[in-house]
C-alpha cells in the first residue's frame, strides 16, 4: 500500500481556503442595554396641598401722602425715609406761623361779629322791627363762622401741634426740611400703610387657594422665615407677568421691596407622592414609567393634583403592586429593559 505525505505548507494553506470559505465565525451575543433606574412602591396617602409662588414685599393699601392741615413751620423732623412708625407715632412738629396765627384771629373775630349781630337782630324782633327769617339768617351766619373757628383749632391753626402716622407702616419718603414754612395743603410726607407680600401664581393653580389659607414667606434677601396668611385673590390676570396676584399678610416685619418665596397650604388632596424626577412631560402631556416583573418599563399617563413639600401628588388609578420609577425616568422609552441602579448592563 502506497502512503501519501501532504506538505506542511499546503495543509496549512489549505486550512485558510477553508476558513475564507466558511466565513468569519459569529460573534458571542451581547446581553440586551438596559437603564439603570431607582423606584419605589406607590401608597395613597391624605397630604396638605401647597402652592409654591415668588413676589416682593409691598404696601398693604398704597402709598398715602401726610399733609398739613393748617401753615405753619417745621419745627422738627422725627422720622426718616425707610423707618417704621406705629399708628399715632409723631413724624413731625409743626409751630405755628404768621398766616396761621393771622388766620385764626380773624375767625375769632368773624364769631363775635356774628354773635353780636345775632343779639341785635333778636332785639330788633322783640320790638317787631325784624322778622323770624331775619334771626334765622343770623343764626346760620353765627354756626358757618363757629365751624370755621371750630375747624383752624382743630387743624392747629395759630399754635404749635404735631403731625402723627395715620396707621401702621414705612415712611417711603420726606418731602420737607426742618425750619421750612409751608402754606395748607403742602405734602410732608409719603407712608406705605402697612405691608403685603404679592406673589404670582398661574390661574389654575390660584383657583385651589381661598382668602385665610395658611402660608411661610423666605426673605430672600435678609433670610429668614415668618408665618402668613392668604388676604386676597385678585379676579384678572397681571398684565406683565399674566399670573394671578395674590395678597398676603406676613405675621412679622418685613422691608418694602423685599424679594419672598411664599408656600401656600391650599387645602387638601388624596393622591400619591412621588419624586418630581419621577414625572415627565412631552406633547402627550403629564407621565411615569412603571415596571412589570420583568423589568420592563412600561409609560403611564398622570393627572398631577398638586405638590406637597418637595414631592408632586398624582391623582389615584395607577396600578400600586407595579413599582415606580424615581430615579432615572427621564433616560427611559415605553417598553425599555432597566435594571436596579448598582448593578451591571
């Protein structure tokens, strides 16, 4: 029997044809991608509702104007611009001047002249040289000159008197010096009576808050926190902001212009809190993801009540014994695998 021996070369050659003909050899499989998320386990719960909105501090009922009733000069100036005064506290002193003394004597002398002239009309009536309407018209002069006598002393005409705040608030401004005359009528003073604070919210939101809702205003520039309370909502949009103003009331001090953060306690809702990161939105509006036991993901659409803290509150019909997705959510399509964050792809 005849043995053949084949050449190292060409079985080696023949090993390559081989391969080439065969093609490259498939590559092992890949495990699927997956997303890493957190979740968590959904619960109905009876929560506060709260409304979040930004504003400033401003005056409760406008900026009022201090006048002087009677002339007379500044003796005194007591306040300063951006102080706060009491109801009654003194803003200024006032002594009188040459027109107000002026004043005053000539009304003092217009009531004797008419009480002079009333007493002789009433003569003349006893001796039938007058009649009743001729007393009536003497009696009407003697009141008109006795309520104008009346009103100089009341406004301080001829003598010194003091000019006090006419409610509680912050002196916005000074508008006279000391040693200054000044006729009647003349501006002293600008007074923020009282302070607000005014936040805007959207008018869907505003339609949950009533007037005596409970609230927390940050300071956000001194710091700081004080209690507020709801006092009014406004029936028309902001024609800058388009937002619905609402009044607060804080419950501590607080300067005019001040930048606040306000939460609003707006009554009530049952829902589930959830995580914001949780919630997402596009065209098709408000949704989560919620995971099968195979660690699907699977999109569902929410109707968000509201917030409550740091958390958003969904309205109930999701399916509670299919976690929720936290963490994660935004990086997730309908149907994606995912897989507890830690773990490997």
């Amino acid at each position: 029997m005849k043995k053949y021996f084949i050449p190292g070369a060409a079985l080696a050659l023949g090993v390559v044809l081989y391969l080439a003909l065969r093609g490259p050899a498939p590559e092992p499989a890949s495990p699927a991608p997956s997303v890493a998320v957190s979740t968590m386990h959904l619960a109905l719960a009876a929560l506060p509702r709260t409304v979040t909105a930004y504003g400033s501090i401003a005056a409760a009922s406008g900026v009022r104007e201090i006048d002087l009733p009677a002339s007379g000069i500044i003796a005194g100036i007591d306040v300063l611009a951006g102080q706060s005064v009491a109801t009654g506290q003194k803003l200024a002193g006032i002594s009188a001047d040459a027109q107000s003394v002026a004043d005053l004597r000539r009304a003092q002398d217009a009531l004797a002249a008419e009480q002079e002239a009333r007493a002789r009309t009433a003569g003349l009536l006893a001796a039938h040289l007058a009649t009743n309407a001729d007393l009536a018209a003497a009696d009407q002069a003697m009141r008109d000159a006795t309520a104008n006598l009346t009103a100089l002393r009341a406004n301080g005409a001829g003598g010194a008197r003091v000019i006090t705040a006419p409610c509680a608030g912050v002196v916005t401004a000074v508008l006279v010096a000391p040693g200054a005359a000044q006729p009647a009528g003349a501006a002293l003073f600008k007074l923020a009576c009282g302070v607000a604070a005014i936040a805007g919210v959207p008018e869907d939101v505003a339609a949950a808050i009533t007037p005596g809702d409970a609230a927390t205003l940050t300071l956000l520039n001194a710091g700081g926190s004080i209690s507020a309370k709801v006092t009014r909502i406004a029936a028309m949009l902001d024609p800058q902001t388009g937002l619905i103003d609402v009044t607060l009331s804080p419950n501590g001090p607080a300067a005019l212009g001040e930048p606040v953060k306000a939460v609003i306690t707006a009554g009530g809702m049952t829902g589930y809190a959830v995580p914001r990161d949780a919630v997402q939105n596009d065209e098709g509006g408000d949704y989560v993801f919620q995971l099968d036991a195979a660690g699907i993901a699977h999109r569902v659409s929410v109707h968000v009540l509201g917030s409550a803290g740091d958390n958003i509150v969904l309205a109930p019909g999701l399916n509670t014994a299919l976690p929720l997705v936290t963490s994660g959510a935004y990086g997730l399509d309908d149907g994606a695998a995912t897989r507890a964050v830690g773990q490997g792809n």
